[in-house]
C-alpha cells in the first residue's frame, strides 16, 4: 500500500492530500481508479463526495439535476460574478439562459465574432509565427494565445479591441486578474469555507489578492459601461456606425431591464469573458502541445485542408494562409484533434455542486444535504473503462466513424469538458469553430517542436492552465 494514499482515522486522506496537492488532479486520478470511480472524503473541507463515474455525472447533471445546484458556495467564491448566469440556480438560471442564448445566436452576434476570429488571426496571430520562424526565436504559445483570445473576447463583450496581441507586448494585467480569480477560486474550492472567510474578512492571504484582481475587473468593466452610457448603443448615425455596433454583448445587455443594475451588468460582462477567454485561452496550449507531438496529426489536418487551399484562388506558398470560420466548421478530422485534447485536458477540470436534499448515487453511494461534491473532469477523460487501454494516448482517430468521415457520438455525461444536461456550455458551437480557425491557420503554414525538456505541468487553478508555459521552435513549411 503506498503510504502516500493511506486513509488514516479522524484525519483521513488529510496528509497525502497535502503532500500530493502539488500534482492535485493526478493525485484525485489515482484515488479515483483506486476506489472504483467515487469516493467520500472525510475531510469536509474538500467536499465530501468525489466522482468521475458516467452514471453519476448523469445523475448529478441531467436525471437529478434540480437537487444539484451551484449552490450559495459556489457564488460566495465568485463573487464577482454574482446575481450573473454563472453564479445563478433555478428559476433565474434558466431565464438568465435563454437571454443568454438568443444573444450568443442572434446573427448579427455570429457574423461580428467571426469576422473578429479571422481579422485577429490573421493580422495579429500569423505575424508572430512568420517573425519567430524567420527570427529563430521562441515563441511562448500560451503567453501568445492569451493575448489573442483576450483581445477576442474584449472585442466581443465590448467592441473595443485592448490590442495585447501586438509586437510591444503591452501589459496583461486584465488577463492576470482573471486568472487570479480562477487560482483562488480553486483554493476556496478544496479548503474549508471558515478558512478563507476569516482570510476574506482580514484582507489576508490569497483573499487579499483575489480582492485586487476584482477591483481590476470590475473597474476595468465599469469604465466600459460608462463610455457606453456616453455615446449611447450606436456609436453615431446608422450609417457611420461600425458594423459591429450593437452586436457586441455589452449592447445586448445594457438596456435590457432585467439588467438595470451596475453590479449584475459588470458580474455579466465579467461571466463572458471567463466563459470563453479562460476556456478557449486554456485549451489552445494544450492542442499545440499535442500537436507538437504527434506530427502524423499535423499530416492528417494538413490532408483535410489542402483541398480547401487548392479552391482558393490567391493562394501563394510563401505567404501565410488563414481559413474563414465557415470554410473549417464541416472538417471532422481537424474537430477529432480539438476533442481528443478536451478529453485529456479540459480547461475546467474540476466542477462543484452543492446537494440540496439527501439522496444516493447510481454507484450506491449515499450524499447529504448540505454536502460538496467534486466531479473530476480530469479523470473522466482518462478511465480506462471508457476509453480503452491506450486511454492516455493523444489518438483523434477515437472520435472518428469507422470509415472516418463522421465524428462519433459521445455523451456528454461521459465528455464533461463542455458540461452536461440543462446546463450545457452556449458557447460550444462558436468555441469549437474560433479554435478550428485558428489551429487550421497556424498547422497549414507552420511546423513546430516542443523546445527541450519543459516539464509542462498544469498550475493549481480552476483552469488547467500550463503552470510554466509552453516554449515552441516553429518553422515555415516547406510546400
Ligand atoms: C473550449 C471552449 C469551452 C469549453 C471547454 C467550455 C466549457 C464549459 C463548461 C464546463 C461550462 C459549465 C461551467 C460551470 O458553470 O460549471 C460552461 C458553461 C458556459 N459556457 Fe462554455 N466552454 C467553452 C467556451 C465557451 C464560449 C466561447 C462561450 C461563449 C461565447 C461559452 C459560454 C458559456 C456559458 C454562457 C456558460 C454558462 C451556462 C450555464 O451556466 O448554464 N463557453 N462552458
């Protein structure tokens, strides 16, 4: 028996839970396929119940969802989106929702994020890989990828581009404040609530951190609003108005009644920005890294793409090329390479839910009112029961049909990376095609290598962010 996983008596998997909080969601993974799938813990602090079982994730999610809300914890650890969709349960959730979704969909919305998507990509993302290529140089993809979907997202709640995706390298001290809510959040998470309150209460610690990266953002948020509030929806008449005006999230939701209120329209202009730059600027890293490694990937996408290059009529081999949002939405092999790197590192890699009322999981366990559970994202991707013995193994070819030309149906209660039930991710379909756009882009015209030995590790965060980026040498193609 490792000594490392002892449960011992009154202070449970306490010490190894503190030894192994280093390395947290493999540690989690190895309790988890230790113990069938679930276990509770002892120790309340880290929620009483862990699991990354298919029928449970059901349960929780979908069949039972009503006694599994956020719960008030949950909005008392991020507080700085409270009364917003994120935060919300019940009746205000699913209003909040479908307010939500009509945005997300309205057309207008669609076009004006998709056009951003190409512009950035080509004017800000492409010129950065011909410099390093020509140059020589590195090119620290996660530094890079979070400024590009920064400014994205910025763009797309606020119509105001903070152009972070520039050679000067302006200061990321937006995108440092977002992270830091999700770093500390993930403390609050797994230590008991009395702890950090008192820390909350004294300004201290961690809770002294988290209080100055809310200031940030809700400044930073308010400032918007108010410059909005001056000019108005339209910035001029119709016809000298941009094209975005009015698309962008922040028009959607500043006159609306239900958001009449300064602290739920920045708690909702905040929830966007999390929802799609803390995901997308997450995920992205890890695709490269995948790809990086696996060059008979890089192939395969290359494969899938050259008939869409040989349609275009401009097409120059030594220049770089960007593909339309439309052109990579029907490209399943290119969709397989996104999926198989969700499964193994989805960018939430943890979810919390409160328990309303007791009740008892399909695996037989039984949960009380009032109890945490924590559902391991992490290891749900890696069940050998689910995905076979190669489980950790980057194979895109998993979620492709047998003859390969479809993608294969897997239930979200068994691929949690974009939730699951009534509370499943809006953005999926608008995510997936922002980063088809953007690795087709850079695949089509750049070779790249993990530099060294960079011991790539996730940092302790709601986000399975790289702890210490990722360091790439990147090529031209040769064509
Ligand atoms: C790789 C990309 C993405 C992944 C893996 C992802 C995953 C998720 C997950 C796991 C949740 C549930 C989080 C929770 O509340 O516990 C969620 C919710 C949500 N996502 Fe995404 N997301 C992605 C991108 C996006 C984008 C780009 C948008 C918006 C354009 C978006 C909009 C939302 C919204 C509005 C919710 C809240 C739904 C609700 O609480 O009922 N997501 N997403």
């Amino acid at each position: 028996k490792n000594p490392l996983y002892i449960n011992w008596p009154i202070i449970g998997i306490l010490p190894s839970l503190v030894l192994n909080f280093y390395r947290f969601h493999d540690y989690v993974n190895h309790l988890l396929s230790f113990s069938g799938h679930s276990f509770k813990v002892p120790i309340a602090s880290m929620g009483s119940f862990v699991t990354c079982d298919p029928a449970n994730v059901q349960h929780i999610f979908t069949s039972n969802h009503a006694n599994y809300p956020k719960g008030e914890g949950f909005a008392d650890i991020f507080n700085v989106t409270s009364g917003s969709l994120f935060t919300a349960d019940g009746e205000s959730c699913r209003r909040q929702r479908a307010r939500y979704q009509s945005a997300l969909s309205s057309p207008g919305f669609v076009a004006f994020t998709t056009k951003c998507c190409h512009d950035k990509v080509e004017k800000g993302l492409l010129p950065f890989f011909t410099r390093a290529a020509r140059n020589r140089t590195l090119l620290d993809i996660n530094d890079l990828i979070g400024r590009l979907v920064f400014d994205l997202y910025a763009t797309s709640v606020f119509d105001v581009d903070p152009g972070l995706l520039s050679f000067d390298m302006p200061p990321v001290q937006l995108a440092d404040a977002m992270d830091t809510v999700m770093e500390v959040g993930f403390f609050q998470i797994i230590v008991p609530a009395f702890c950090w309150k008192v820390m909350r209460s004294l300004n201290i610690g961690p809770e002294r951190k988290l209080a100055a990266a809310q200031a940030v953002l809700r400044g930073f948020t308010m400032e918007m609003i108010e410059t909005r509030r001056k000019i108005g929806t339209h910035i001029g008449p119709e016809e000298q108005a941009p094209a975005s005006s009015s698309m962008d999230i922040l028009s959607n939701f500043i006159d609306d009644l239900e958001y009449n209120t300064d602290d739920l329209l920045q708690a909702t202009l905040i929830t966007h920005m999390i929802a799609g730059r803390d995901t997308i600027s997450t995920t992205l890293p890890w695709v490269f890294y995948n790809l990086a490694k696996n060059p008979h990937v890089v192939s395969r996408i290359r494969n899938e793409l050259a008939p869409l290059v040989s349609r275009k009529e401009t097409f120059i081999a030594s220049t770089t090329m960007t593909f339309e949002p439309e052109e990579v939405k029907a490209l399943v092999y290119l969709q397989a390479t996104l999926m198989e790197s969700l499964r193994l590192y989805p960018p939430i890699p943890i979810e919390r839910k409160a328990v309303a009322a007791s009740d008892v999981m399909p695996s037989g366990h039984e949960v009380c009112a009032q109890d945490i559970i924590i559902v391991s994202l992490y290891s749900m991707g890696r069940m050998e029961d689910l995905w076979g013995a190669d489980c950790k193994e980057y194979k895109p070819e998993r979620w492709l049909s047998k003859d390969g030309v479809m993608l294969r149906h897997v239930p979200s209660h068994k691929f949690l990376a974009f939730n699951s039930g009534p509370r499943l991710c809006l953005g999926k379909d608008i995510a997936i095609t922002q980063m088809k756009t953007v690795v087709a882009s850079v695949m089509w015209s750049f070779d790249m290598e993990v530099f060294g030995d960079q011991g790539i590790e996730p940092k302790l965060s709601c986000l399975l962010q790289m702890k210490n980026g990722l360091k790439l040498k990147v090529q031209k193609r040769e064509m």
